[in-house]
C-alpha cells in the first residue's frame, strides 16, 4: 500500500488513526495495533513476503535478546542473516546473470521477487542490533516493540531510516499533543499534494523523454526537459514520501528525522549529500564508515570508496547504480582532497560557480540513476548534445514545456527558495498554509480519483 | 499583536483544517463500509476507483484545475482543446503498408458484393479540426493518412463517397465540442447525401430526406461526451444534444443481437418510441446522450419499417457514428441492418452475413480519422479458393500452426517477445497442445511463462486473465488490465495438469508450478466462490472483481470439472481441510448445475447465466460437458447423465463441414474448435477441424483461435482420438 492511494487515505488511515486514539493509555496495546496495521500495510502488497519479513523481525529480536548471555557473536551473525537475506533477494540474480556473462557459464537461479523496503527495513533492523552491540542501547525483550520498531508504517517502505537509538524511548512513551497531530496531518498533506500534484506531473514528461529515447526520437530540447524534470521528480517524489512519513509519524506520536534539506541549494557535492537522503548518509557513517575506522589509520579514501561504492549499491543491483555510487565517492574524495569547500567559500563567483557545477553533476548523474543501463545513459548524455533539437515524431517539447510550466515553475521554487523564516512562522502564512494544503489534498484527491498516479520512486530500492 | 494571540489563532485555524481532513476520512470511510458489498482487496479498490462518494464532483475540480492551469493537453497527451474549445485527438502518421493491410482486410467484403451484383459503397470518415487548430502547432496526420487511404481504396476500384467533400457543416459544428462522434446536424447531412447518391442503385423513399418533414427537439448543455467526461463539464462544457424527430405517423420495428446472435432486445412503435433510449434523454443526469441512438444497442441492430412502400434492404457496416445514421435511413427504406465491426462487438463473417441477408446495398463506414477500425472475419473467400487445392496432410498443418503460434529464436527458444497476445488462456491452449506432442523442451517453456507471469494485475495472488480493459457483463464496471478470469484459469490449470502428467517437467519449475496451482485453487475456493441458502445458489465468479460475483453456469462446471482434477492430480499437496472445502464448494457446483438443466426430449442445455435466460453457445456447452466429465472422472462421483450423449446441442451447431455458435445463426462462427472434440464423429469433427484450418491460419486477427486449433490438430495427430 502507498500513502498516495485512496486505499490508504480512506480505508487504512481512519482505522489505524482511530485505533491508536482509543488505546492513547494503553502503550502495549497500542504498540501491538500499531504492530499489526504495519504488518497489514505490508501485507497489503507483498501478501507472501509478509511472512519473511516477520521471520526477520524474529530474528533480530531473538539476536538482540540473546547477546547479553551469549556474547556478541549472535549479533553479528543476525548482521549477517539480515546482510545474507538483502543479499540473496536483491543482488543474487544480478550477481549469477554477471557470472554467467564474464565465464560465459549457464548458472541458472529462479528470479526470485523482490521485496518492498527489503533494502530500507534491512538497515533498521541492523541499526537496533548494532546499538545493542555497541552498548548505545539495551537489548528490547519485548518483541512487539522491536517489531514496531523495523516494520513502523510510515517509514517501513521507502524511509526515512530511523536508528534504533533515535526512537527507543518513543517506544516505551510517546503522547500526542494537539499541536503535534496538526503539525502532522500539514506536513502529511503537504507531501500528498507534492506527490499526487508535482511528481507524478513531472513523472509525464520524464516517462515521455525516456520513451522517446527507446525509439530514438529523443531530441537535445526534450532531452533537457526530462533532465530537468527528473530532477524535480526524484526529490518531490522522495521528499513528498518523507513528509509524509514525518507527519504520520507526529500524527502517532513518533519523532522521525528530517530526511531533505533544500538539496538543490548545495554549494558542494559534500554538501549534497549532507541534505540529500540524510538518513541513509547518516546511517553509513554511523554503521559502516565509523566502524571502517573513518578517517583514522590513514585509510580515509579508502574507507569512503567502500561506502560510496556501498551507497552506489544499496539503490539497485545495477552496475549504473555502482557507478553512480563510486561517482559520487570520487567527486567527494577530490573535494575533501582539495579542501574545495573551504576554498570556494573564500570568494563569492568560484561560489555560485561550484554550486552551479554540483547541481549540474547531480543532474547529469540522475541520467545514469534513471536509464536501464549504459547503453541508454550513453544514449541519453548524446541526445543531450545533439544537433537535432526537435524530436523525431509529433511529440514536441514545447508543448510540455507549455502544459507544465507551472508544475516546473513550483518544484522549481519548492526545490531552489528558501523563504525567511520570519515569513514562514508568521500566523498568516501558517493559517494560509494550512487552508490552501486542505484545497490542495481535494485537488489531490480528485487527481487520483481520475487515475493520475505511479509508484513511489524509492519503493524500487 | 502578542505573541501568545498570535500562536491562538494560527492553533485554531490549524486544528480546525485537522479536524476537517480527519472528519472527511472518517465520513468517507463510513461510506466505503456501507458500501462496499465484499470485505474484499479487490471490492474495496473497485469502490474507491469507480464509486467513490462524489466521483463526478472530483473529476469536475480535476478538470477545473486543469481550466485553470491553462491546460490545452489532457489523458498524458494523447486529447488536446481546440482554438474553438473542441477536444479532439490527433493521430501519428501511418505507413503504407499498415494502410494496405487495412483495406485488404475489408477488400473481400467488396470483391464478394461484386460477385453477386450487389452495389458496395465505402462511406469515408470526416475530419476534426485540422493542425490550425491545434495548440502548440502540434501535428495531426489524420488528413495525410485519409489521403493515402482514398488512394489506396481507389487503387483497388473500390467504389469511394467522399463524405469530406460532400458534407457541408462548419468544421466547428461538424463534431461534439466533448465527444468524438458527429453531431446530429452533421449525421442528418450525411444520410440526406448518401441516400440522394444510392437512389440510383435501389429504390428508396426520400420523403424524409427533407429537413422540414422533422421536428427539433433539443436538449441544451446536456452532453458530456467521451472526451468530455474524462476531464468533466467544467474544462470541456456541456454539448447540447439534438435530436431531429420525423413529423407523421411512423411504424417500426428494432431488433438487437448480441455477439453470439442471440435476440437481447425487440421494440416497436413510433420511430422515437422504437430506435431511441428515452430514459436517457430523459435523465438529467446521463452524461453520455450519444448512447440513446439504437436504444444503446451496438453489435448487430435490425430496424423495419412498417409504413415504407418498397422493400429495400441495406446493410450498413459501421462503427458508432453509423448508429444516428442507421435511425434516419430507416425511414427511407424497408430494412435496414447495422453491424458494428468495432473489438468485441460484431464477430460473425460478414460474407455468410451478406449472403444470407441478401441486401440491396451495402454501405461500408468504418474509417475513424484516417484510420480503418475493426475486425473484419470475411474468410469464406479463403475457403472458396481453397477448397480446389490439395490438402495439406495433418501433421503439416500442425506444424504450420506452431510454427506460427510459437515462433523460436536463434537458440531455438520460444520468442515470446514476439507473441502479440493479450489473453494468458492462449499460453493454455499451446502447453496442452504441446504435452500432446510431447515436446519437451516446449512444455517446460511455457509452464515457466505461464508462472513468471501469473500476477500480471500485481496483487501478490496468482491468477490468469486478459491484458486488455472488459466490461465482461456491459454493466458498466470496466475490469482493468490483468484482471483474472475464472475460465483462464480453468484452462491454464488443466494445462498444467498436462504439463504435470507428461512426466517433463524439469523438478524445480514442477514444484513451482504445483505450489502455484494449489494457491490459485485455494484463493478461488475460499475467496471467489459463492453460495446463497436462500436461492439456491452455488457458483465459482466470472472473475476476481467484486462486480461480477455472477453466476454463469459454464465457468462453475469447469471450474469444478479443473479443481476435481487438481486435488486428483496433487492430492498430497492439499490438507484433509483444504480438500473438504473444495469438494464441498465443487458438488454443490454441479448439483446446482444438474437442477439449471434445461430438457427438452433429447437435447439438454444451459442457460449462460442463471439470472436470464440467455442462450449458451457451443463453445460454452462444451466448457460444461468438460467440466462434468473431469468432474466424474477424477472427483469419482456419477452425474444423472452420460456426458457424451449431452452433444446434440453441439451437433446442432454444425452444418456443411463447420461449426457455428447456436443452432440457430449459422452466420456466427464458433471459434474454439475444441468444442469439435464432442461430436463423436470422427469424419465430421476432421472435416469441420480442416476447414477451420482453412479459415484461420495464418490470420493475425484470429490467433487465438488458431490456438484452439493447434490444440484439436495435436489431439488429431498424436492422441488418434480421431
């Protein structure tokens, strides 16, 4: 199930909403009902691999339980259960179909599914597991409250990644002030109309330029306006699942961290990733670059070759996505090499400069983040320098510039302003806020009532 | 203002915009229980999708929103608004060849006519706003496309009325501003120009080719047509909707028929009394107006009148537009015939039709902006040229058949990617040909395809069914693309269980396979099977969506007959509890099906559902004649019947060498060929099979009836069973 789903606004939202309001005083009860509408949100997609994701909340609570009397030793080995279950389900087709090409052997695997926020719901049960281990938090004996923990509803699927450390007191209590509820049901409807209204808006012209390139169609002008448009739509797409995510976890008395932070704005590549999926960013330091030995012993770079390659890795089973990744690290070893940040600050124009450059590489590698796979990205980095500026057949890029130019001008605003927050605290932008978001969730409504809609991006990952 | 003022009010506006988002989701919720007939995934999706609380109203804001955000581009591109405010679609250049194959699919309908001196006229299309009046100078190739086509018609001595020159409406009040169809205005033109032109072919009556012989009854801002209702009437506006009504006394007699020939509607009475829906007129609220024209009525429509004075018959084969078209013509002449030859509607052969109808016109207008549309079954040239020839032996036609069904790539693989089918039951029909012929390597192929895509609607639940949009009952609830079907996966799970029986299968896929099959039967057993104490009821869904929880009696037998097998088959895979529930729900299945038999001396029937009596088919007999043979055959009970002696009605169906959909329209060709199998003649069931070879082969539009012949031709070659 997804939150921009007329399932889950009308059908699943009121009775989770009304169950936890009725056990408020009941904190076991509630954890267990909110254990079970996850499992039921889960389940509403992925009816078999339900099951394996209760296995894996078994696991990691049994392993966290037993460490105190048996050591760490099955800490680790649950680390390497959950690492073992991602491994098989995301990367062993690819990895036997990589096999199979470079010996020119006929190893044959069946294609086994993939499991929704297998790669999300992976690292948080590694997150309580390693906080045991390290001694930051106590071993939960209650399962349900582990369970809550990895399979919350609102950031199971596509984040962000809660650490255990973060939300173990929540566990124990949590209250819902007035306040806190409508804090969350704006940042929810923010989010909703961002998806429904926005991404899926910019998702038309991506689809159109990819298709495009599949018959090679694409032209250098629609090339950019899928660029430009991609863009936009991974981080309103994303971004609007966050906000959603934060505002149902507020509606249900959870705090769950801030995952964007204007990534557009970014003076760096560093930085990008600083304000970019900060959750995942974070989880890396804290659980694999920090354990590597971070920037102790001399093995700085090559410690963030692994996590960038990892980080590369973790979004798909893909050799783009490795690449992507290892971009990504390279650009970030040679801005902490140069010391570029510190540099650029110095002088205002190498400034804009570097910011102009980061935002440029961040979109020419969501090229390689979106096509299937080199042969396409190749394609679509041509077509971009292409003479040919109109495309082939009738579709022109003038006229979905023309049809959207409003949705683009809004993400272009949303992603690139930030407005004084003397503006953004004051009650008339609060009160206007809060009615135009309740205009905007009817528009958003009607949008899906006329079957304008697409998956989440990073339910993939 | 204080600051603690400041946070009060913004509190209240907030928490009052909470409270309005929290008490809309709860009253919602509260409908969606109310209404919702099944505590059901499915039932629950198809509520808030199609009958949510305000459906209208949101597609009404989403068409406002689009209003204003100065949208001229809807439906992803593919629907834009005119300079004069009409939406209109526009249309991608066509080759040449695509326009060849086109006119050479309607080429026998003329060639026939010829033949027996019956005057055939092509009617061409009109055109919607041309580039000029598109936004964002986008390209329309309808025009070129209507170009190539007349050339292409004239090249092939087609007699062509160019209707774009004749008909003399400002292009702006030629079409619906929110529909694709003519106007009433521009219908009436038509049908003055056209019956002026044919009276020197046939006799006719032009009384009420004058304008002034009718009366206008017209009903303002009332239509919201196709195009207008997906945007709604604050983006497209509201079409006024006319209708011309002839002034005087008027008689007449309608007739429809569905796809199988069956008789669904007769009227009579005034010329508005008979051919038109007034409820719909009537209703304020029925958006679609159009609709009203043949009383809604769209495969094959025959109107008589009664007060004319010659007796003249036409045939009119045309798609929607043909319809208005259709009522006035009627007044001119005795008979007139109307055959719709759009997917799903009209599928008998327009040559036997011809022939048996004897018209003294035929009138073609099946071309749509540029395009030619339909489905044109006209093969009885095929047979004619070559009933002289040799014959092929069997075993060659076999091949012929799977080579063409199951084209290989270099590796001698099936090359599924280029089997252009949208029916998984087609797949089914292969595997059981192929376990016949037991061809290993072809059988392993396609279990595995008919696993990898056993959940093409992505509901983590396995199932079969088509990959196109149906309304399966015409009641208006559109299934979407992968819905499953009962009788889909009535036949892949018998496929299967030849599969299994072939001993071929290599392990894995073998266990793949019959963890799927016990799933599927145990969703369908405990989800998708109903039974009412209070009428009696016991039957298996037409498919998974909760809108056609409907008794058609076929889907039960065969049902039972698969599911029979299947814990046969598997028995150590099913629990003593799973077991008892199927056979509980299977014999309840075939004693209600005993109790709906219809006797009359020796020939038994069915109906097709429970709720009518509408007739069966052959194709749908024989589904219950399977279902109660392996129902006996594998769940060890006897039935008050010898199965095979319940073949009369399938016998009756056949006449000279082929076999048709009911005894009693013999233009309607049956299309599953495995229905042969029951005749228990072996000569006749061998020259009905070569015929339909004759008939189908290699006809792209036919393919999945060549799949019910490459079935019948393995069982022919390698069963012996005839």
């Amino acid at each position: 199930m997804i939150f921009s789903s007329l399932e889950f606004i009308f059908a699943f939202l009121p009775v989770a909403l009304i169950g936890d309001f009725l056990l408020q005083r009941f904190i076991k009860a509630r954890n267990l009902f909110l254990l079970s509408m996850s499992l039921f949100f889960y389940a509403w997609g992925e009816p078999k691999l339900v099951v394996l994701f209760m296995i894996t909340i078994l696991i990691n609570w049994f392993a966290g339980l037993s460490m105190e009397g048996c050591g760490k030793w099955v800490g680790i080995l649950a680390i390497v259960i959950d690492i073992g279950i991602l491994l098989i389900f995301k990367y062993l087709n690819w990895f036997i179909n990589g096999i199979n090409e470079a010996l020119r052997l006929n190893l044959v695997v069946n294609e086994l599914p993939l499991p929704i926020g297998i790669s999300f719901y992976t690292f948080q049960a590694i997150s309580y597991i390693s906080d045991v281990m390290t001694e930051k938090a106590k071993p939960n004996k209650n399962p349900i409250n582990v369970g809550l923990y990895i399979s919350f509803f609102p950031q199971l699927i596509a984040g962000p990644i809660v650490r255990y450390t973060e939300i173990e007191k929540q566990l124990q209590d949590r209250r819902v002030t007035m306040p806190s509820f409508n804090n969350g049901v704006m940042r929810f409807l923010g989010g909703f109309s961002k998806k429904v209204i926005l991404a899926d808006g910019m998702a038309i012209i991506v689809d159109k330029a990819y298709d495009l390139l599949s018959t090679g169609e694409l032209g250098a002008a629609f090339a950019w306006l899928g660029t430009i448009a991609y863009m936009f739509q991974i981080f309103m797409d994303f971004s609007a699942y966050s906000d959603m995510a934060i505002g149902l976890g507020e509606m249900f008395g959870f705090t769950i961290p801030e995952n964007f932070n204007k990534p557009y704005l970014a003076k760096s590549v560093r930085d990008f990733w600083r304000r970019w999926h900060i959750s995942l960013s974070i989880w890396f330091r804290d659980y694999v670059y920090i354990p590597l030995g971070g920037n102790k012993n001399g093995r700085t770079y090559f410690n963030l070759a692994i996590v960038w390659l990892l980080t590369g890795l973790w979004h798909g089973a893909n050799l783009t996505f490795l690449t992507w990744g290892g971009v990504y690290g390279l650009l970030v070893m040679i801005e902490k090499a140069f010391n570029i940040e510190d540099k650029t600050d110095r002088s205002k124009i190498w400034k804009w400069l570097y910011r102009i450059f980061t935002l440029l590489a961040v979109m020419m590698l969501w090229i390689l983040f979106r096509a299937d796979n080199f042969e396409a990205a190749i394609k679509y980095a041509k077509a971009l320098i292409s003479l040919d500026v109109e495309n082939v057949g009738i579709d022109s890029p003038w006229m979905y510039l023309g049809e959207m130019k409003y949705e683009l001008l809004t993400c272009a605003l949303l992603s690139f302003v930030r407005l004084p927050d003397k503006i953004v605290n004051s009650i008339w932008f609060q009160s206007s806020r809060a009615v135009l978001l309740l205009l905007l969730f009817f528009v958003s409504v009607s949008y899906l009532v006329k079957g304008t809609f697409s998956p989440f991006l990073y339910f993939n990952f | 203002m204080p600051f603690y003022q400041k946070k009060v009010g913004e509190m209240i506006i907030t928490t009052a915009v909470s409270l309005a988002f929290i008490i809309y989701i709860m009253i919602s919720f509260v409908l969606m229980l109310v209404n919702v007939n099944a505590p059901k995934k499915d039932a629950v999706t198809n509520y808030l999708s199609n009958d949510i609380q305000a459906h209208d109203e949101y597609i009404n804001i989403y068409g406002m929103i689009q209003r204003g955000l100065g949208k001229k581009a809807i439906e992803d591109f593919t629907i834009f608004k005119t300079n004069y405010g009409k939406l209109t679609s526009v249309c991608e250049k066509k080759d040449v060849s695509e326009i060849k194959t086109a006119v050479s699919n309607i080429l026998p309908i003329f060639a026939y006519c010829e033949g027996e001196e019956i005057p055939c006229v092509y009617l061409t299309g009109l055109l919607p706003a041309g580039e000029d009046a598109l936004p964002y100078e986008e390209s329309d190739y309808s025009h070129l496309n209507a170009e190539l086509l007349k050339n292409e018609l004239d090249e092939n001595g087609i007699n062509v009325f160019d209707l774009r020159n004749m008909v003399s409406a400002n292009q702006d009040e030629m079409f619906y501003y929110t529909d694709h169809h003519w106007t009433t205005a521009t219908s009436f033109s038509a049908f003055q120009i056209i019956v002026e032109s044919i009276s020197e072919y046939i006799e006719s009556d032009v009384h009420y080719a004058d304008i002034d012989k009718y009366e206008k009854m017209i009903i303002p801002n009332a239509f919201l047509g196709s195009y207008g209702i997906k945007v709604g009437k604050y983006y497209a506006g509201k079409d006024s909707f006319q209708v011309l009504i002839p002034k005087g006394d008027t008689l007449f007699k309608f007739e429809s028929y569905d796809n199988i020939g069956n008789l669904s509607m007769t009227k009579s009475g005034a010329w508005i009394d008979a051919l038109m829906d007034q409820s719909i007129l009537d209703n304020p609220n029925y958006n679609n107006k159009y609709n009203a024209w043949l009383n809604t009525q769209a495969v094959e429509n025959r109107i008589i009148n009664e007060n004319v004075d010659n007796n003249t018959k036409i045939l009119l084969i045309s798609h929607s537009y043909g319809r208005p078209l259709a009522q006035y013509m009627a007044l001119c002449f005795k008979e007139v015939r109307i055959l719709d030859p759009q997917k799903g509607r009209f599928t008998g052969n327009y040559i036997e039709y011809i022939e048996n109808f004897e018209p003294d016109i035929v009138l073609f207008l099946g071309e749509f902006e540029g395009e030619i549309i339909g489905i044109y079954d006209t093969s009885v040239n095929d047979k004619i040229s070559q009933m002289g020839e040799d014959r092929l032996e069997t075993s060659e036609m076999l091949k012929n058949l799977e080579d063409y069904l199951l084209p290989v790539d270099e590796e001698e693989k099936i090359d599924f990617a280029n089997i252009n089918v949208d029916d998984h039951q087609f797949f089914a029909y292969c595997l059981k040909a192929e376990c016949s012929m037991g061809n290993r390597n072809k059988i392993n192929e396609l279990t595995k395809y008919l696993l990898d895509h056993s959940d093409e609607d992505r509901d983590g639940i396995p199932g079969w069914g088509l990959l196109f949009e149906w309304d399966a009952f015409s009641d208006g609830s559109v299934n979407p693309v992968g819905q499953v079907y009962a009788i889909k996966v009535a036949n892949v799970l018998d496929a299967f269980m030849d599969a299994l029986n072939s001993g071929v299968l290599d392990e894995e896929l073998r266990r793949q396979m019959i963890d799927i099959t016990h799933q599927v039967t145990m969703n369908w057993n405990e989800n998708y099977y109903t039974q009412e104490n209070d009428t009696g009821k016991s039957f298996f869904w037409y498919s998974t969506s909760a809108s056609d929880d409907i008794e058609c009696i076929n889907i039960s037998a065969k049902m039972a007959g698969v599911f029979a097998r299947v814990i046969s088959t598997c028995s150590d895979e099913f629990s003593e509890e799973e077991k008892g529930l199927v056979y509980d729900n299977i014999d309840a299945c075939i004693d209600r099906l005993l109790e709906l038999a219809i006797t009359d001396g020796e020939l038994v029937t069915w109906d097709y559902l429970s709720r009518n009596s509408t007739t069966n088919d052959c194709i749908h007999h024989a589904f219950i004649l399977e279902g109660l043979q392996d129902y006996q055959l594998y769940r060890g009970k006897s039935v008050s019947y010898n199965v095979p002696d319940l073949n009369e009605y399938i016998k009756k169906c056949t006449e000279d060498g082929y076999i048709y959909s009911t005894p009693d329209h013999l233009s309607y060709r049956c299309f599953d060929t495995d229905a042969v199998r029951w005749i228990g003649d072996r000569e006749i069931e061998a020259e009905i099979l070569l015929n339909s070879y004759d008939r189908y082969f290699n006809r792209e539009t036919d393919i999945r009836q060549m799949a019910f012949l490459f079935n019948a031709f393995a069982f022919l070659e390698y069963d012996k069973q005839y």
